[in-house]
C-alpha cells in the first residue's frame, strides 16, 4: 500500500506527467513573423537575428523538455526505490512505474527515428495512456504520410491506428 506523502508525491508525478503533455498539445504552432521597415533595415535585421536565436526549434525544445522530465522523474522514483523505509509492494510498483518510463521512451524514440528515416525532417512522438501523438515538422501532410506514419507508430506500440493522432508543424 502507499501512505499519505508517498501517494502526493505519486500525484505530483502525474501532474508534472500531465503538465508536459499539455505544454505539447497547446504549445504555439504559429510560425512568427518579424517585420523590416526600410528605414531601419540594419536594426530590423539585428532584431530579427537575435530573436531569431533567442528563440529555439520546437523540436529541439520538447525533446530537452521531454528529457529534463524525464530525468527528475527517473531520479524521484530510484530515491522511493533506495528508500529503506520502503515496504515492498511499494518498491514494485514504483519499479513498474520506472521500467514503463523507459519502455515508453524506447518507443517515442524508435518512432520518432523511424520517421526521420523514411526522410521527414524531424518528428516528435508522445505516447501515454494508450494513445500516440506525432507532430511531423512538415508544410503539409498528405494521405499516404499519415498512413507511413500511422503504420511505424502501430508496429512500434501496438497500439491501434484510432488511438493515433498525426499533425503536421511548419518551422
């Protein structure tokens, strides 16, 4: 059984789960425009660069987000693990809960690689809760790479093609 503060932080663990997973699906996928004016086209430019660096692929930033997550979630569980205090049948489920963590990301992993492979330019993969969410860093996706895509997210997970969800974002 898990006591009282084992259970909040079992909860806070969640909502850190659930957190990221809301920064993914609500993070802006407007591409943002800089404007130059004639008169000032040296210090539009400088402006547009320095934002332009200031401001980090989507890609790149889930993926170190998704990382840094995952890694204080790693870390949170291993110390309930080394906690002597721990009765046994917590250690296993905090166990289980750590071994899914890293099957989980084995999987967004191998997705994800997959699709960069068959020659899409970047792609992200969030699985949970028996679902699969793709981003494709893509213009437009047409038919046939939703069902390419669809079909690596199947055979890495197992997890039905209606419980897929595939969009595409534009850099």
């Amino acid at each position: 059984m898990i006591d009282g503060r084992k259970f909040l932080n079992l909860s806070f663990l969640g909502f850190c789960i659930l957190a990221l997973f809301l920064f993914a699906c609500l993070y802006p996928f407007k591409s943002e425009q800089v404007r130059s004016f004639s008169g000032n086209s040296s210090k539009a430019k400088q402006q547009s660069s320095k934002h332009l660096t200031a401001r980090k692929d989507f890609f790149v930033e889930y993926r170190l987000d998704r990382e840094r997550l995952r890694s204080q979630q790693s870390e949170f569980l291993e110390d309930i693990i080394r906690d002597p205090a721990v009765d046994s049948v917590t250690r296993k489920e905090v166990n289980d809960r750590l071994l899914k963590l890293n099957t989980t990301a084995e999987q967004e992993l191998n997705i994800e690689n997959m699709i960069k492979a068959k020659g899409y330019e970047d792609a992200i993969a969030i699985v949970h809760d028996g679902c699969v969410d793709i981003i494709i860093k893509a213009g437009s996706l047409l038919g046939e790479d939703v069902a390419t895509i669809g079909s690596i997210a199947v055979k890495n997970t197992g997890i039905n093609l209606e419980h897929i969800v595939i969009m595409n974002k534009s850099s």
